[in-house]
C-alpha cells in the first residue's frame, strides 16, 4: 500500500434505529440533536479536522433530512439575513460549505460491511475512513485523525479502538491483540460481539476505521454473520489475513450516543462544555442534586 492521503469518508446511515424507538420512527437517528447539533454533524465535523474533503453518506429510506441538512436553505438564509441575526447566518451556510456530499442508497438494511460495499464506486483505488456516527468522540486531537497518522506511519488498515467493561464486549467488535506500542496493537484476530467467555481481550472497535481499497473485493465475498448481517468485522478479519492491521486505542472521551444511556450522558456532558448554556445547567444540575439529597433524607427520616 504505497498511498498515503485519506480524503474520502463513509457514514454509514441507513439503519433502522431500532435502539432508539419511537424517536426514530419517521425521523432518522442520525439527526438527534446533542444540544444544538444532530449527532451526524459531529461526524462530519472530526471528519473535516481530520483533513477529510469528501463525505459518502450511506443513506435510505426516510432520511431525507440529513441531505436537507448538510444543503443550503435558501429560504432560511434569506430569512436570518432580513433580521440581522448575522451570526446564525453565519452557522447555517457553514454547514453546507463543511465538504462535499455525496449520497448513496442502500436499499435493504444488511449490515454495516455491506453499507460500506455501497461506497465502492465512490472511493475507486484509494484509502479511506469509515465513521459510525452514533459513536461521538470528544477529543483535543480528533479521533479519526489519530488513526490517519498512524496510518501514514504505519500503512496498513487503522481500527479505532477502546477498553470497554468486559460484560459489555458483546455489543463491538473485539480484536485479538498484538502490543506494538503503547496504544498501538497489530491485530490477529476480530470477531463480532462475542459473548464474554469467548472474546480474545476487552478492546472494542469503537466506530472508526482507516481501510484500504482492498477490503472492497473481500466484502463483495462476505456472507451474511452475526444476526444475518453482512459484517464489516468478518471481512476484516479476512484482510487481516492477508495485510497489515493495525489497533489505536482512540485518546478522548467516546459516548455511544445511538444507546438512550448514551446519549443522555453525551447531552450532559456537551451541554456542561457549551459557552452559552454550560454555567447555568451546571446550577440547574448541582441544585436538583441538593435538592432530591433533601428529599432523600426527608423521606428516610
Ligand atoms: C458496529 C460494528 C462493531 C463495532 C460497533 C461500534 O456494531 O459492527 O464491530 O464495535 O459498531 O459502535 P453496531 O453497534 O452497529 O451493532
């Protein structure tokens, strides 16, 4: 692999949502807002600080609105622009001018490997990035651009990685690690959500990943696995085979926001960071904190 510049990523987008119903019934997941922001936004934000140019969004049926999103509303524009209200102009057209879009329907929900299959003919002979966007990664260096350096250094494929309890390794892909370095692992091994017994470590793939073009023609080849899906994980586990692969272990905090839990702590830790809502949630959280401790100890005693 002799390539060096990742410029081009994938966001896949066209599951169900199922963990998150009734929300995303008729609207889609990718478009819940943590605080301000729909989650896909943070995506493709570490996206473009990463250096990435161009976005294939994997999308489906009934999501329409991220295209709307990541577009210019002309009528909008013109709206805040008549009111003066410069500054949110100023955000809005940003969003259209963060990269280039491009937008592929996966029919049939199949599975994240086939998702990915979808982008192939957008991608061609290059490397490129895959990004989940329910996993939000708050990082001073972004996430996705930790991996692409090591990619450079490195060549070979970059699975973004993370310790995660172990009675929780059923719900990632887990590798099978080999020490390089601190953080940095060459992979033997993956397999999806193993049940705890089976699972070669604790280190879950965390929704990032640097792959090269060969894994196009191996996932073209994967049958379905794990829950009937076409997984991204079973083709990796085929190009492990037969390149190099390699585990960073992600520095900055990860919040899975596509989980209820998750999302509820990913709200409250980026409405505490936020300049303009920050200082008074945090007075809203430390007063009903006293105040249901008052109510603790009224009702004890
Ligand atoms: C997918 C991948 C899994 C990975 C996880 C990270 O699973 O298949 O290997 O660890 O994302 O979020 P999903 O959460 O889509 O079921």
């Amino acid at each position: 692999m002799s390539r060096a510049e990742v410029r081009k990523a994938v966001i896949p987008a066209a599951g169900l949502g199922t963990r998150f119903l009734p929300a995303t019934k008729a609207s889609p997941k990718e478009m819940l807002p943590l605080v301000d922001k729909p989650l896909i936004q943070y995506a493709v934000e570490e996206a473009v600080a990463s250096g990435i140019e161009d976005i294939i969004v994997i999308t489906g049926r009934g999501k329409r609105a991220i295209e709307d999103h990541f577009d210019r509303s002309v009528e909008l524009e013109e709206n805040l622009k008549g009111n003066g209200k410069a500054q949110l102009l100023s955000q809005i057209r940003h969003i259209s001018n963060l990269a280039n879009f491009c937008y592929v329907r996966q029919s049939e929900a199949l599975g994240l490997g086939h998702a990915v299959l979808c982008a192939q003919h957008l991608i061609g002979d290059e490397p490129f990035a895959v990004m989940l966007g329910d996993e939000i990664i708050d990082a001073p260096v972004p996430g996705l651009a930790q991996l692409i350096h090591t990619y450079k250094k490195r060549r070979g494929a970059v699975l973004g990685i993370q310790e995660v309890p172990h009675q929780e390794v059923n719900r990632y892909g887990i590798i099978s690690p080999e020490r390089v370095a601190d953080g940095l692992y060459k992979v033997a091994d993956l397999v999806e959500k193993p049940a705890p017994a089976d699972a070669p470590s604790n280190l879950a793939v965390i929704g990032r990943y640097v792959l090269p073009p060969e894994i196009f023609p191996i996932l073209r080849k994967t049958k379905p696995g794990k829950n009937g899906e076409i997984q991204l994980t079973d083709a990796l586990k085929e190009l492990a085979k037969s390149s190099p692969m390699f585990a960073l272990e992600i520095q900055g905090n990860r919040y899975d926001a596509g989980d209820k839990l998750g999302f509820l702590i990913a709200t409250v830790e980026f409405a505490l960071k936020n300049p303009s809502l920050g200082a008074d949630f945090a007075d809203y959280l430390r007063n009903r904190t006293e105040s249901s401790g008052e109510h603790r100890r009224t009702s004890r005693a």
